[in-house]
C-alpha cells in the first residue's frame, strides 16, 4: 500500500500507520482492536 492510500484509510477510518504497515494491534483504539481481533476470528473459521 502506497503512503497516500494508507493516509487516506487512516483518515476514513481512523486506523494507525503502524497497525497498516506492521500489524500493531495494540496501536489500535480499543474498539477498533476488538472489531478486528473478532473479525479474524470469524474469518480463520
């Protein structure tokens, strides 16, 4: 992903650089992690 599409996901979507780019969970809010996190776990199924 290019920086200014990462930018532009960041900014609809409120998601951090670190998370796009090197999967940090944790630099998530809460409620984004929990959506994603839960969102995995039904895709992995």
């Amino acid at each position: 992903m290019s920086l200014d599409g990462a930018l532009q996901v960041n900014r609809v979507y409120g998601t951090t650089l670190d998370f796009l780019y090197l999967g940090r969970l944790e630099s998530l809010s809460t409620s984004m992690a929990r959506s994603f996190a839960e969102f995995s776990d039904v895709a992995e199924s």
